[in-house]
C-alpha cells in the first residue's frame, strides 16, 4: 500500500509541477514576444543569471529525482528554480502592465482611505517622530528573498512537498494577479500623490523610492526596457508586499518551529507596506483578500490533483510510512 501511494504521489508532484511552469511558460512568451507587437526591448544581459541558476537547479532536481531518488532534495531544488525564473519573467510582465497607461487612480485609493479612518499622512509623520521604529521594521519589508527560501527549505526536507507546491502555486497565482490588476487600476503611489519628493533629508524615506523615473517612463513611452535582475517594484495597487506576506506566514504555518516566528516577521512587514512601499491601505486591503484566494485556488488544485492521496498527506506531510 506504501509504495503505490507514493507512486501516486509522485506523479502527482510532478503533474503539480508542469500546472507551475506551464504557468510561467506562459507569462515568459508573454514577456519574450512583445517586442514584436511594441516598442520594447529585452535587457538579456539581465537574464542570464536567474536561468544560469534555474538551470543548474533544474538539472540537480531531475539528478535527485531520477538517478539518486531523494524526493526531498530534488523538490527544494525544482522549486527554487521556479520561482528564481517566474521572478525573472515577472518582473518585465509588470513594466508591460504599466505601458497599458489607463488613468491614475490614486484619487479613489486616497478617498478610501480617508473613508476608512487611515491617514496615511499621519502615519508618516508618526515614523518621522520615530525613526528608530521605522529603522527596526525596514529589514522586514525587504525579507520575502530570505523568507522564500527558508520555507522552501523547511517544507522540502520536513516532507511537505504538496504543501511546497501549494505554496509555490500561490506565489505564482498572487504576483500574476496582482500584475494583471494594476495594470486597469494603475496609481503612483501615497509618496508622490502627496507631492513628498523634496521632503527634508531627516526625515523617513521609503525604500522604493526610486521607481518614480522608471514607472513614468513606462507610462510615457520613453522608457521600453524589459528587465529582470535590477527590476524596479513599479506595482502600486493590488500591493504584491501584503499578497506575500499572508502567504509567506501561511506556508511557514504547518511548520511548529515556524509557525509564529512567520507571523511575528510577516506582519512587521505589513506594518512596514505602507511607507515603503508607497501604498495606501487600499493596496494593502486588496492584496490580502489576492493572497487569500490565491491560497485557496492553489489549494484547490494541489488537493484535486493529488485527489488518490489521504487529506492528511496532501495537507502536511508526504512522508514514506506515515
């Protein structure tokens, strides 16, 4: 009975895996056939680190799997390859989102928010007031990479390979999504709505700071450079930050010596969005409820592919004999 589930498992695992890269198949043809149909170009210089990587990972995943069977290694390995290339060909997705150029939105976000009670203006002045919070918060805000890797970690060599590719399929489902709505709902962010740029140097500077230039560009027309390594993070609205987040503490969840140390990490970088990344709480509203269904999409198909395996199995552990 062990050895056919996990042959089942294992063909699962796979088919789960071809659902993730024909995903990000289809968001690469995307991004490498617009410059037939537009003015942009590729950077490919850009690119040859991440498929460098994913390559030899790729290469390492199918050894594990076929020559040496360790199904753990070989999903840690397959894994990050997926999302170090879906992170590539996302980023460029999000500069053609921008060239849509439909209408700033920012005036309806604002309105919400001040509709809700938040004061986005308030809070910045607040971090001003306490520097030292802001500068506690700030390494949050910038931890989805190490974040990322350590589930992936985690998860592969505790044995929970479906809920890897639950998680796997949820960061995939969030940023697609998330790129896809901004560009009908674009906005420039609080910072600039505000007219903030020339704010004394003292005071708190959001660490997106720089994409001002490029998003322009890309609205305007003078800027048609896709790019992957180097990217700036243009989206504004869904806030891909807050998406990341509750999934990130989601898949750290099923893991007890993760569980509340994701919690505690993921909601500082909640607590971090809205300065540094620009957003109004709008933003950060609509990338939770992204996050949340996306969660749920990713669940679905994990466990409607994997419908041959107890729930257990698909829910937490993928482990011989148990």
């Amino acid at each position: 009975m062990h050895s056919r589930r996990l042959i089942n498992d294992d063909a699962a695992l796979r088919e789960l895996d071809d659902i993730i890269w024909r995903t990000i198949t289809l968001v690469a043809a995307i991004v490498l056939l617009s410059p037939i149909v537009s003015n942009f170009r590729i950077a490919w210089n850009s690119f040859y680190a991440a498929v460098a990587v994913a390559a030899a990972l790729i290469a390492c995943s199918w050894y594990y799997r076929v020559k040496r069977d360790e199904p753990r290694l070989s999903s840690a390995l397959g894994c990050t390859a997926q999302i170090t290339i879906f992170s590539a060909v996302g980023a460029p997705l999000s500069y053609l989102a921008a060239s849509v150029n439909l209408s700033l939105r920012d005036e309806a976000f604002d309105a919400f928010d001040k509709a809700v009670g938040f004061d986005w203006m308030g809070l910045l002045w607040w971090f001003n007031a306490h520097p030292k919070i802001f500068e506690i918060l700030r390494p949050f805000y910038f931890s989805m990479t190490a974040q990322a890797a350590l589930i992936v970690l985690c998860l592969a060599f505790t044995g929970r390979l479906a809920w890897l590719r639950v998680f796997v399929l949820a960061f995939v489902f969030a940023a697609t999504i998330t790129i896809a709505i901004s560009a009908l709902l674009p906005a420039q962010g609080a910072w600039n709505h505000y007219g903030l740029h020339a704010l004394d140097p003292s005071a708190v500077i959001p660490a997106t700071k720089t994409f001002w230039p490029v998003f322009e560009g890309l609205r305007g027309g003078t800027f048609r450079t896709l790019v992957a390594m180097g990217a700036e993070g243009i989206i504004t609205f869904p806030s891909l930050h807050a998406a990341l987040a509750v999934i990130l503490a989601a898949a750290m969840w099923p893991v007890s010596g993760l569980r509340w140390v994701g919690f505690v990490i993921n909601t500082a970088m909640l607590a971090s969005t809205p300065i540094d990344g620009l957003h109004y709480l709008a933003d950060i509203g609509a990338g939770i409820v992204i996050a949340v269904l996306s969660l749920a999409a990713s669940y679905i198909v994990t466990f409607r592919v994997m419908a041959d395996s107890p729930l257990r199995v698909v829910t937490t552990r993928l482990v011989p004999g148990e």
